[in-house]
C-alpha cells in the first residue's frame, strides 16, 4: 500500500513539475507577442524640460520635470506650469498624457482655454482622484504656449512631476495597458474569481458555515483585483472618470484587511492564546470601525479616503505584522496549510517592498531603478492561490477526519455480519424514544430457528448465510417504518412506529411472504422464524415493558413452533406462523 501510495505522490510531482515549467516556458513568449509592437507605438515626444513654474509664490525658471523636486504641496495650494510647444512634433491625432494627483486642472493653449478638470468638484469639496488625463491636442498647437493651472484637493498629494508626453491618439492607451499588462491579468483574474467563487459560496453558506473562509478568500481577491485594475490605471481604458477609479481603488484597499482578518481566525483559535485572542478581537473591531469611519467621513465630504490613507496604512501594517505572527506561530502544528500561508505572506510582503521601493525611487529620487511594474499584484495573486490550495488542503483533511469519525461511529452501532444496528444503537433508540410524547410504535422481537442445528451439522459459514438471510428479510419488511436491530447471536429487534393493529397484521403477512420467498430464492435454505410483538406510548406505557412482553411472547411462539415441529416428526419447519 505504502508503494501505492508513493508511486501516486510521485506521478502527482511530475505533472506538478510539468505543469509549472509549461507555465514558465509559455509566459516569456506571450508576454513577447503582447510587447513586440511596442516600441513603434511607445514612440512620443517628451514635454518634460524647459518648463517655468510656480508653486504659490516660488518661481523656477528653465525646469526639468524628472529632475525637479519641491517640498510635498498642501491642500489648497496653486501651481502654474508654462513652456511653449515645440513647433513640429511629427504627429498625425495628437494626445497629451498627463498624471493628474488630487488636483483641479486648467488648460490653456495662448491663454484660451482647451481643457478643464474638477474645478466645480474642488468647489463642492468632493474628492478628484488621481490617474492619467488623456487630452487632445492637434497639431494647430505646435509652436504655441502651453499653461497648466492646478490646485490641490488633498494634503501632501506629491513632491515632483511626472513626465508629461505626447502620443498618437491610437497608440496612447495600449501604451497604458501594455506598460502596466502584469496588473492588467492580474487584476482580471483576481476579479474573475473572486466573483465566480463568491457567487457559490453564497449558496454554499446556506447549508454549511465551513465554506466562510473561501468566502473570505473571495472577497479578498476581489478586493485586490479591483485595487490593481485601479491603482495602475488599467480601468481609464472605460472612459471612467478619475474620482470613480479613485474611488474603487480606496474602497477595495481598505476593505480588503477585513476578509482577511476573518479567514486567519481558525489560525488564532488554534493558538488558544488569550492575548493574541483578545488582540483578533480588538483588531478586527478597529478594522471595522476605521472602515466605517473612512466611508462615512468621505460620504460627508470632511475627509475623503484619501486624506485616510496614512490612518489606515498604519492600520493595514498592523495586520500584516499580526498576520505573519500568528502564522508563523501556527508552524508548531506542522501542518503543511500554515507553512504555505507564510510563504504566501511573505510573497505579499516581499513584492510591496519592491513596489514601494520602486514608487518612492521614482517619486522622490526621480529614478527608476525598478522598470517592472505590478509586481505587489503578482504576489497577492500568488497569495490567493495559496490561500485557496490552505483552504483545498484543510477542507481535504477535515472531510477524511470526518470519514473517518463517521465510520468509527458506524462501525460502533453496526452489526458487521449482517450490516444492521447492533444491540448498542437499539437500546440507545429505545431511550431516546422514552423522552418523546404521544409515540405509539410497536416493537417485535425476532428469534431464528434451528441456528445451532444448522451450524453443528453443516458449518458455520452456512449459519451464517441463514443470519444474513433473516437479517435481509426482517429489513425487508420493517425497514421502511422504523429500526431493524440485531441483539446478538439469532436475535432481532424491530420497533416501528405504529400501533395499528390492521397495519401489523398487513406487515405480519408481508413478513412470511418474504420468508417463503426467500426460501425459495435460496436453496437449502429452510428458514424459520418465531417473532412477538407488543405496541404502546410514552404516554401510557414505558418501552422497556414492552419490548419485555414482545420477548415474552416471541419465546412463546418459538415453543409453539418446536412443539409443532416434533408433532411433524422433527421435519424442518420454515414458516412463522
């Protein structure tokens, strides 16, 4: 068996191993065939130097945006951005690219106005999001003097520029999506199937709780697909307005700790540390309540979910520090399940490094020491398809440690013989039927003939089959209505839950047709069985007098048929009655 067993578990790593490299061979090569047409349509002309600026009352003259950098902005603040245009800039349908950061936008191409953004907005006090603005901008532009107008929404929105770049209409949003494509497939099959796996699990949950964590797991996914779809500006390819995308993507940030923090509760209880219990508690009711906080303030327009963002960063590293804690602690079960959830977590941790590194590198440094973008949607894809095989795994080991338990539990209240209750499962039915009120049923008893003749004259094996056909035939019969037990050795029990006296003598009748049949389905057979029956109710009789009366009578039919059978000359004598 143990070979067995080995040879399944190695066949399993090999299309594991398979399955992994196909993976790692294929990526390269569709990711090559998205890229290859890259570098023609990523052509552009940089607007980025010669820039005048004014920020409040400061004033630089002959700026570089990438080099330039300023103290973080307030709300309120006003910045005017001026350079003239270059006077040929070779492109057929142009469109300017340029990174919007919590700030009303105007502008102006000779002092007439050409575009305007989330002026009436910042006058309402709502919020303006961030993302890329996509603005035509033909060529009777060329040459003229280009002023930008912001204003900030928010406190401490940013401290440099991003490049401002001029594309061919066509080319401007495959640019976007073939820059940030990693988020782009990740996000989408974050979304997919935390919506598919949502969806069965809702109806899943009406009939069991254990399939809460794979809700949680759902959600959570769903959460991140929606933040990585927005937080690298995949969704402006719909037209969407920035505050909407700005909007999903802080929603989907902080709503996103509060699955998780359900799912490792398993992980705490497991623990069966009073502290780290209360902290769960304490924790995932400030979670809640920061949520709350942060939606209803932003509904109010006070603070909106950015202005937030520090206050629940803080609270989100709390988590993850929490997070990692208890799993790392759950490592003393050596359960294969919390091993994977570390190393998912760490995966998680270690890719939002590489992307906050990268960000603030390009944002107060201005270098891009890291080019590969989305890799924090990477590792949460990674984490969730961990989370999901934890979750397959324990699922695995709980449903064969209930297998197990249940056939422990069977094998407890069965007869191995014959498959019906034992004794046990019996007089534990029949105390369980003191407790109901105004039951009537009848218990017969049932006792087989001949058995020992039968297993001194032709071997046990044959007084077995005569116990199994008896135990067939008395199932047969009274199965339907009741419970079908043998007591042990050629004794058997049925209490069935009527006490109509037409119906048993229907079931009586049914009960020696059977026998008969039996007999002659099976040869040599000569099967002969004396029974007894009585009826009562809880509310007149007790159970255990009853069975006593129909043991009674069954040992009085039973001399009946002895009696009967030597009056015949000791011929066999296979009927009941």
């Amino acid at each position: 068996m143990k070979a067995i067993i080995s040879k399944k578990t190695v066949w399993k790593i090999i299309w594991i191993v398979l399955a992994l490299a196909g993976i790692l061979v294929w990526i390269p090569q569709i990711d090559r065939l998205i890229t290859k047409d890259y570098a023609a349509m990523s052509e552009c002309v940089l607007l980025d130097d010669a820039w005048d600026i004014a920020i409040n009352e400061e004033t630089y003259q002959n700026v570089v945006l990438t080099d330039f950098h300023f103290p973080a902005v307030r709300k309120g603040d006003a910045i005017t951005m001026e350079r003239t245009l270059p006077s040929d800039w070779g492109l057929v349908e142009g469109v300017l690219r340029f990174y919007v950061r919590h700030s009303a936008v105007r502008m102006f191409i000779d002092e007439e106005l050409v575009y305007e953004y989330g002026c009436d907005r910042l006058a309402e006090g709502r919020t303006l999001g961030s993302g890329y603005q996509f603005i035509k901008f033909p060529d009777t532009y060329q040459g003229k003097r280009l002023c930008i107008q912001l204003v900030m929404a928010e406190d401490k929105v940013f401290t440099k520029f991003d490049s401002v770049r001029l594309y061919e209409w066509e080319n401007a949003y495959r640019v976007l999506i073939t820059e940030n494509r990693l988020p782009l497939f990740c996000g989408s099959f974050l979304i997919l199937f935390g919506l598919i796996v949502s969806v069965i699990t809702i109806f899943a949950l009406v009939y069991s709780l254990k399939y809460v964590r794979l809700f949680c797991i759902s959600i959570f996914a769903l959460c991140m697909g929606l933040w990585s779809l927005s937080y690298y500006h995949v969704m402006l390819v719909f037209a969407m307005p920035l505050y909407a995308v700005s909007l999903i993507n802080y929603l989907a940030l902080y709503l996103a700790p509060v699955p998780l923090t359900i799912y490792i509760h398993q992980e705490v209880v497991n623990l069966k540390n009073g502290p780290l219990r209360l902290f769960y508690r304490i924790f995932l009711a400030v979670d809640l309540a920061a949520v709350f906080a942060a939606v209803a303030l932003h509904a109010l327009n006070l603070v909106h979910l950015a202005g937030m963002f520090k206050y629940m960063q803080a609270v989100m590293l709390v988590g993850v520090l929490y997070f990692l804690l208890v799993l790392v602690m759950n490592l003393k079960f050596a359960r294969l399940e919390n091993r994977l959830s570390v190393a998912g977590l760490l995966v998680v941790i270690f890719c939002a490094v590489y992307d906050i590194l990268g960000y603030n590198s390009g944002r107060y440094f201005g270098r891009d020491y890291f080019t590969v973008r989305g890799v924090t949607s990477i590792g949460i894809m990674i984490f969730i398809c961990i989370m999901f095989i934890s979750f397959y795994i324990e699922m695995t080991q709980k449903m064969m440690e209930q297998r197990e338990r249940d056939f422990l539990i069977r094998s407890a209240y069965t007869d191995e013989l014959t498959q019906l209750h034992n004794r046990r499962y019996c007089m534990e039915y029949m105390n369980k039927l003191k407790e109901e009120r105004s039951f009537q049923y009848t218990v017969i008893c049932f006792d087989l003939n001949n058995l020992k003749t039968v297993n001194d004259t032709y071997g046990h094996a044959k007084g077995d089959v005569l116990i199994r056909c008896a135990a067939e035939v008395i199932a047969e019969t009274f199965g339907d209505y009741g419970v079908v037990a043998r007591m042990g050795g050629d004794e058997f029990v049925a209490v069935i839950g009527t006490a109509d006296e037409d119906r048993l003598s229907v079931l009586m009748e049914q009960f020696q047709q059977n026998i008969a049949r039996k007999n002659r389905s099976v040869k040599d057979l000569n099967m002969s069985i004396a029974y007894g029956y009585a009826s009562g109710s809880q509310s007149d009789s007790d159970i255990d007098k009853v069975y006593q009366i129909a043991d009674d009578r069954m040992y009085e039919k039973k001399r009946q048929m002895k009696n009967l059978q030597g009056t015949l000359g000791g011929k066999d004598f296979p009927c009941t009655g």
